[in-house]
C-alpha cells in the first residue's frame, strides 16, 4: 500500500481540492509540502467555481434575516453565513431596515455594501449609515470599513468595483442622488483599496434612469446603463464618458456583462414578452461596433405582470441565465450561446393554499473563484 507521503503531488493536489473550506485551510499545517501545493495559486484555480447568493430567512415573514449561502463547487457542500459573523457590524433589530449589495468580487474577494436605516422622516429624507466589507468567502477573513460621509440621505446610489492602470489600484467607487433643501444634487465618493483611504473626485452623475445599480467592469472601465446610453468610467483617470446604443436596443430594457474580454448587452425586445438579443461590442469603448450575436426567446406565457428578478447573468464561458418570477413561481431560463441551446427551471414554488412557505428566498447570486487571499493584505501598499 502507498503511503500518502509517497503520492505523487498530482494525485495528492486533487485529493485536497475536494476537500471543504476548513479542513483544506487546517491541512496547511501538516506538513511544509502540503502547505506548498494548498498555496500554490494554481491548486486554487484548478478547483471548479464556487457559488455565493445573497438569501433572505423566510420562516419570520415580519423580519426575514438575510445570510450568505456558499456552495462549493468542488464537493457540493454548502456553508451558511451569517451576518452576526461580522463583528463591527451593529445588530440590526429590523431588517427590512437593511440593504445589502454585492459590488463585485475579485481574486477570492467579494465586496459587500451595507446600508443600515439611520433615521426616518416621512416628509423629509431619510438617512443612512453604511458599511463596506471585504470578504473571503473561503477562509472567512473579513474587514469592514466604516463610510465616513454617513449618515447618507437617501436617494440613488450606484456602486462599481475596478482597477485602473495596475490590478494593485483597486478602488470602490460611489455615486449618489439626492436631494438637500428640496433640491437635487449629487456626488462621487471612492474608496482607495491601496491606501485604504476615500476621496471625493469633482464628478457627477447625469439625469436619467439607470438601468442596474451596480457597474460592470472590464479592462481599466466600468459601465453602467442609464436611459438610451451607456456611461463609462475611466477608474484610473476617474472621466466619464458615453457610448451610444443600437438603435434598436434605445428605450428597451437592456443589460450588460463581460465574456471573453467583452462587453456584452442582452436586451429585452418588447416589454410585453420575454424576447432577448444579445450584442457584443468588438472594440471596447467605440459605441459603433455593436454587433449582434444572436436572439432568444424564454419559453414562458407572458403574465399580466412579470419581473426579472435580479435580471439576468452572464457568465465568462458563454451562458445566459435569466431569472424570472412569474405568478407564483420562480424560473431560470439558461440559453449557452455556444451550442444555441436552452433549458428552462423551476426553482421555487411559491406558497400555496395548505403547503408551508419556504425558509429561504435568493436575493442575487453568482460563481466566483476561491482564493487564499486575506482582505486585510489585498492592494497594500
């Protein structure tokens, strides 16, 4: 019988792949060689991705509790993890008075933007504090950076998640509409990951209807939808621009994300079906080099009324996954534009007459790669 110290690093590598989040960090300390292969950036990148959604406890319909859910695409385990885990966050009592986005993700490391109600005025502007977490679903290593504008009035507020010249420059950018003295104004705050520092660039946001509140990042830019245009920022140099849309795709709900290096923008055809065009823009940041893709069509009865909930992913090998909440049913369609095939899902039944309601209600989610990589040393200087 071969003894494990004995096994070739390739046989052992994939037996400590499968292993989950815990025991794969406490079998650093074994020995110096499994520590070597466990912290090779390799080992991490080979395991398959994991998938993180944001839930919400629905057994207390009067304040359902939000949590992470963590599937590990190596074994199939799942991890539930609670807010409580983060420290310096303060407690919250309701919490329909909590609004939690993820901003992104980068190397293992996902960006939360928690925005807790501070004050609330019926005929005035509410006010709220927020928190910004870095956390490695993975090894569970966190840090929370208090806003040092809150409290913020309500209003809109948009998020982005990037780098500019060096993968090192990673910032958080924000930027909020609001109103002061009954007029409208706004602002730009951004959050230095490198200096761990925030600042207020002199930019704005234009008027207008913005189609996602989180911005989509790709090589140095982040985009954001608003009315018929696409806004680009230039995160290294923090300018903004616009790109022009298809005509076609002008006042039609519209959405954006990357593969392959692209930007892609998927666009609802007609507001009363569930038609979608997809189109890829060949050079990045040149408004005239649409082109589109293809066209698919979800295999619903259009209701009376539907929504995307949470809309729609795209995700870097080519699929589609539109989330649909119909009636009292939730659906994913799943259209792989590689191989022009579909499938449809039902994910969740809704709650029928003497059927007890479900536990637990996805917010948003998406797939990530882990990493070792601790928040507290991402960017330092």
């Amino acid at each position: 019988m071969t003894d494990i110290d004995d096994m070739p690093d390739e046989i052992l590598r994939k037996i400590l792949s499968r292993l989950p989040p815990k025991p794969m960090g406490q079998s650093r300390c074994v020995s110096k060689r499994w520590n070597r292969l466990i912290s090779d950036p390799s080992f991490m990148m080979s395991r398959p991705s994991s998938r993180l959604t944001l839930c919400r406890h629905t057994s207390d319909r009067y304040n359902p509790i939000m949590f992470i859910k963590i599937l590990d695409g190596s074994n199939g385990s799942v991890t539930n993890v609670e807010f409580s885990t983060f420290k310096d966050l303060p407690t919250m009592r309701n919490w329909d008075d909590r609004f939690i986005k993820i901003v992104g993700t980068f190397s293992g490391i996902i960006l939360l933007a928690v925005k807790d109600l501070a004050t609330f005025d019926v005929y005035r502007e509410s006010s709220y504090e927020e928190h910004i977490i870095l956390f490695n679903p993975f090894t569970g290593i966190h840090e929370i950076f208090k806003d040092p504008y809150s409290p913020l009035p309500g209003g809109l507020h948009l998020y982005g998640f990037g780098y500019g010249a060096a993968p090192d420059e990673m910032k958080l950018v924000r930027f909020r509409r609001f109103r002061v003295s009954g007029n409208i104004t706004s602002s730009c705050e951004v959050l230095n990951l490198k200096t761990r520092s925030w600042s207020k660039p002199a930019i704005t946001i234009p008027d207008g209807h913005f189609e996602g509140y989180i911005g989509t990042f790709l090589k140095g830019y982040l985009y954001w939808m608003i009315s018929s245009k696409i806004m680009a920022l230039d995160v290294d140099k923090m300018v903004i621009s616009y790109l022009h849309q298809p005509d076609s795709t002008i006042d039609k709900e519209s959405y954006l994300g990357t593969c392959n290096g692209r930007l892609w923008m998927i666009t609802n055809t007609d507001d009363k079906t569930l038609n979608f065009d997809v189109w890829v823009m060949k050079e990045q940041g040149v408004g005239n080099s649409w082109s589109k893709a293809c066209s698919f069509a979800v295999g619903l009865e259009p209701p009376t009324y539907f929504s995307l909930s949470h809309s729609i992913e795209i995700t870097e090998d080519g699929r589609i996954i539109v989330f649909i909440n119909k009636d009292d049913y939730r659906h994913m369609f799943i259209y792989d534009t590689s191989k022009n095939s579909s499938k449809l899902l039902e994910c969740q039944e809704g709650e029928e007459e003497g059927e007890e309601e479900e536990e637990e209600e996805v917010e948003w989610g998406f797939k990530y790669k882990e990493s070792l990589i601790s928040p507290i040393n991402i960017c330092r200087v």
